[in-house]
C-alpha cells in the first residue's frame, strides 16, 4: 500500500512539472516570460582600457528581441564592425542575458595622418578609432609601416618625449623626427642598437639641445652630424 502510494505522488509531481515545462515552452514561443527575450546584457572585453559603449549600442539591437528570432551570426558581425573590436563571442543565457565576449586590439603606439590619432597594435595596421588627443608619452608614427612595430617602438620608448613621430622610410629603415625638428636616419641594419646608441649618446652631450637638423647614423663606423 506503501509503494503504492508513493507511485500515484510521484505520478502527480510528473504531471505537474510536465504541464509546468509546457506552460514555460508556450509562453516562450508567444513571447512571455524572461526566457522568450532578450532583455540583459553583459559584455567582457580583454582590456579594461577600451570603450565599451560603441559595443554596447551595437549589442542593443538584439534588446528587447524575440531569443529564438536573434540571430547571432548577424550580431557578432555588427558587433565586429565596431573600431577596436578584433574578434567577438555571444551567447544566449537561460535568463534571457546575452553575453557578449570581445578581444580587442591592443595599441602599443600610435599612427598619425597629421591631423588624428590612430591606435597602432603591433601588427603596424592602424586602428579605425582615432582621437584627437596624442595619448602621453605615446611613439607615434607616419606613412606605410612594416609589419612589425613592437621592436623599434619598445626602443623607443625612453625617448618618447623628444620624438614627434616615426617613419619607415623605402620600406627598410626607419627615421625619427624630434620634437625639435631633428632628423636622426637610422641604419637598415639594427635600428634598434642605434637608438641605444643615441641615447647614451644624447645622455652625455645633449645633442638634441642643439640646433641640428640631421642626425646620420646610417654608416656603423661613423656618425654624421648636419
């Protein structure tokens, strides 16, 4: 009688969850309930430094939308288009949460056509995402770069300050133009010693403090002064 009796209450309990799963499923595909829209978004980037806001706006589109009719194929590459965005994952929560996980470019310098500011990741391909401000202390450069700038930026960097941008010159040495209007042509091979060179050598005679317009630095042996 025992068993018995157990078997019609858990036939009920079956029962009742069944027509309550039914309920939920019916209510969702009319459009009810916080399982049917999307009306929560949560966005995760790599960089703690990037706007989330254009992002944001582009995700918004799916607000509000039924969750079975957002298609999110279509929402990565809106949300992909947005400047500064490489490479984006959405997915739809029970709750009716949509998250979103971006990775964006991460800028070591800068690139400049004169007038804006463009983020510069290592790659040398600017950033469609520019300002009008330089970022401080920021190595900026000119023209068609190579495709890496991680080195001769890094080296660099303790000058920054002096340097009003970077050009790569016939696609295969580089020049640095002061603040100062200095010139300094480095050589093809190993740019990067030469600027080690230049600093210490800038460090004991503050060359820079000088009024010369180039710097030569082409030829290993010797130094050119103009």
């Amino acid at each position: 009688m025992k068993r018995s009796f157990m078997f019609w209450v858990y036939f009920v309990v079956a029962i009742l969850l069944g027509i309550y799963f039914a309920t939920r499923i019916v209510m969702n595909c009319m459009g009810h309930g916080k399982m049917a829209t999307i009306h929560n978004i949560s966005i995760v980037a790599d960089s703690h430094n990037h706007d989330l806001l254009a992002i944001e706006t582009a995700a918004k589109a799916g607000l509000r939308m039924p969750t079975r009719k957002l298609d999110l194929s279509i929402l990565n590459n809106r949300i992909r288009a947005v400047p500064g965005v490489r490479d984006v994952a959405t997915r739809r929560l029970p709750n009716g949460t949509l998250r979103i996980r971006v990775e964006t470019h991460q800028s070591v310098a800068q690139w400049t056509d004169g007038v804006a500011f463009y983020p510069l990741p290592a790659n040398g391909v600017p950033v469609e995402l520019p300002s009008n401000v330089r970022d401080e202390n920021a190595i900026v450069f000119r023209g068609t770069l190579p495709d890496d700038i991680s080195e001769i930026t890094h080296a660099a960097q303790p000058i920054a300050h002096l340097i009003d941008y970077i050009e790569w010159i016939e696609n295969r040495r580089w020049n640095i133009i002061t603040t100062n209007g200095t010139t300094i042509m480095l050589p093809e091979s190993d740019p990067i010693a030469a600027i080690h060179g230049f600093i210490s050598l800038n460090e004991r005679q503050n060359i820079l403090g000088r009024k010369i317009n180039t710097i030569d630095m082409r030829d290993a042996a010797r130094i050119l002064v103009k």
